[in-house]
C-alpha cells in the first residue's frame, strides 16, 4: 500500500523516505535518559478509562482540500496542478528547481550559478577579445554561449517580421518580454494539439520551384539536399524570397505529393476525439457559421461538403480551417488568424529566455549578446553570415526591382 506524501510531517534527514533500516546499534529509552517501560502499563489503563472522542458527521469528518499554492505559492515559475481529487502540486518541470515548492536548487542549477563568469568579465571578453571569439568558434563553447544568442534572434525575427507578415495586422508587433514581467504569466516549452494541427501549413508550398531560370517539380525538390550544395545558401534565399507562396485557405491547393499529410491529420483529430470546427469558432470568440456555403464562399464546395458532413456543426476543425474562405489579400481566412496567432504569441514569449529569470545581458554573454538579440532582423541574420547578401524578406519584392545577385562584400561571420 502506498503511502501519501505529508509535507507537514517530521521526517528524518539522515534517512530517505521508504529507505530500509539499516543494522546497527539502535537508540533505547535508557540510553536517551533512563528506562522509562515501567510507565507503559499504566498510560494504556488511563487510555482505556477515558471517555471515547465524539463520532462526527461525514461531512465534518473529511477536511475541506487545502491548496498549498494559495499560502506558499510555487516559486520561480513552478505551475500548481491538480494531483488528484483533493490535493495540489507544483510541477517544477524546466525551472532548476525541485521540492514541494521548487525551492530547491537543481545540482546542474547550483553549478551553473556558481561557475558563471561575472557579466563585466564577459562584456570585456566579448567587445576587446577577438582571439576569444575564434577559440569559441574552435570548440564546443560555441554551441553553448551562442544557442541562447540565436534562440532569442529567431523569436524577435518570428515575431516582429513573420507573424507580422502572414497576420496581415495593421498592428506593428513587437518582441518585449518585459510587458510580462507584471503580470501572472506561465513560461513553458508547450503546444497545444490543435496548434500543432493548425500548422501543417503544406499547401503554402507553390506548384513548382525556381531557382534561377530552372525550374523544379515536387519529385525533384522533396529530399533533395543536394541542391543545397549545388546552388549555395545565398542563391536558394534570394530565388525562394522572390517566389509568391501558395494559398492556404480555399480549398483545391494541396499538391497529390503531400496530400498525405491532411489525412493523417484529420485520423489523428478523429482519434483525439477534438470538438467540431464550429465550437472552435466560439471558443476564441467567433461567430460560428450557419452553412457550407457561409463557411466556403461558393456553392460547389459547399454541396461536397453538405453531402459529407450533413451539418455545418459536424464539420472537423482541421478541413474547417482549410476550406474557410480567405480574407482580401491574404492567404487564408478568419479562423486560422484568430486561433493561430494567440497560440503562436503565446509559445514564443513562453520561452524560458523571455522570463524575468533569464531575460537579462548574463544570459546572453554580456551586453553586446543581449543587443545582438534586441536588434536581430532577417536580413541581417543572413547577411552577416554569408559571403553575399542576396534579397531575403517574407514580403515578395516589386516584379520591377532588379532581379541581379547579391552584392559581394566581406563575410563577417562570427
């Protein structure tokens, strides 16, 4: 029978809970100050001559729960759960912490807290040393010192240009984690299953693909790395940043090669058992549409669909989402918008580097880290790392504006 866990509890701190005894001498009642056996008989006689304690009601027998978050809530970013019907605990998962309330420093946290260089020394290091940059580069301290660097650049870039750019948002996003610090927000490496559905985003690859003037079918650019090789990094950005991408929403765009892949999303939905497309819709606040009609914005489609489904209300979350009509310029409709964008936002300032713990220069090997990810774009991301600068954006460039290579300079390359 297994015993439950009482933080309240005495308990030994030379002896592991569940630990056998060990053999050995043990500590007697006359070696702690004298026999005191002779006692015994007469306690259990007084026990037996007091009355018996009151029998109470069911209800006033069983405690109300006690969630010990409220009174000691969990420390540095620990989420409370649920475990079981009446009791609470912090998970500490990815906070270096352990204990009830994740108080408890990780070993890998206590060294790595104790053996971190000062930030001053770092920030010397970085902007006077430049044969310190070519031993990171010569060794594995590169990985180390520059994953958190490059982590940071990818979300501000995801952020600010990406989602930017597919939203379609009047709105100028902008990568601050400090607006978070005020307010009760939980920083974890997680997705939801229907964002992870959402983003089979396999229809917004185009019919072909050009790289200069050859022209590439699916059979030639699924799994080929070798044109990666043959053409260069800076000639496959500058041709792929030139090539309109293909529509997401509407219906009619998936390519035969991967239209395996919306079919084993809708069996997974279907095993997962996720609520229909329309009650997604109210969830984020939507209203839910009344036909296929409404839903598609044409009569063919929406007889297919009627002749499948039956019902507007049974149609299945992930086809709902690609078969929604699309907003006027852009490439896929309300829905994808309204439920993608607070997942991905969500996700990437949930990061850990974004809490108050880590957002800071130390992280990031001193003041010229934590500028390099405050003011990281795209084109400089790739430009600074590449012998050429070809034309790279998310935005597809003015079909008059020169279609020449990019400019030869000086790699700067760290």
């Amino acid at each position: 029978m297994s015993r439950e866990f009482d933080p309240e509890a005495p308990r030994n701190p030379l002896r592991l809970p569940g630990a056998p005894r060990m053999p050995g001498p043990a500590l007697t009642s006359r070696s702690a100050g004298g026999s005191r056996l002779h006692r015994w008989p007469l306690l259990l006689l007084l026990l037996l001559l007091l009355p018996p304690p009151p029998v109470l009601p069911a209800e006033a027998r069983t405690p109300a729960p006690v969630n010990p978050c409220c009174y000691y809530p969990c420390q540095h970013q620990g989420i409370c759960v649920r475990f079981g019907l009446d009791r609470y605990q912090c998970d500490c998962t990815r906070t270096g912490y352990s204990g009830p309330n994740c108080t408890i420093p990780e070993l890998w946290t206590w060294l790595r807290n104790s053996l971190r260089p000062s930030p001053s020394f770092l920030h010397f290091l970085l902007t006077h040393g430049r044969w310190f940059w070519e031993f990171i580069n010569a060794t594995f301290i590169r990985d180390m010192l520059m994953r958190l660097v490059l982590t940071g650049e990818t979300i501000k870039i995801v952020i600010e240009e990406y989602v930017q750019q597919l939203s379609g948002y009047f709105l100028q996003l902008k990568f601050d984690p400090e607006l978070l610090f005020s307010a009760q927000f939980q920083y974890r490496n997680r997705i939801a299953m229907e964002f992870n559905q959402l983003y089979h985003w396999h229809p917004l690859m185009p019919d072909s693909f050009w790289v200069g003037s050859q022209e590439y079918s699916y059979e030639q650019f699924l799994f080929n790395t070798s044109m990666l090789t043959h053409y260069g990094i800076e000639a496959l950005v500058d041709a792929f940043s030139r090539q309109s991408a293909g529509r997401i929403g509407g219906g009619r765009n998936i390519d035969h090669h991967v239209l395996h892949v919306a079919v084993e999303t809708i069996k997974e939905s279907r095993e997962l058992r996720l609520q229909p497309f329309n009650e997604y819709r109210k969830r984020f606040g939507m209203r839910p549409y009344m036909s296929f009609q409404e839903l598609t914005g044409e009569k063919e489609m929406a007889a297919e669909l009627e002749e499948l489904y039956g019902d507007i209300d049974a149609l299945e979350f992930y086809p709902g989402l690609l078969l929604e009509k699309c907003h006027p310029n852009s490439i896929f409709g309300e829905s994808m918008i309204e439920i993608g964008a607070p997942f991905s936002l969500k996700g990437l300032l949930g990061n850990p580097i974004c809490s108050p713990e880590y957002w800071k220069p130390s992280t990031f090997g001193g003041e010229m880290g934590f500028n390099m990810v405050k003011t990281a774009t795209l084109k400089k991301l790739v430009c600074l790392n590449t012998k050429t600068c070809p034309y790279v954006s998310f935005r597809v460039p003015d079909p008059h504006q020169d279609g020449g290579p990019g400019v030869e300079r000086p790699s700067t390359e760290l």
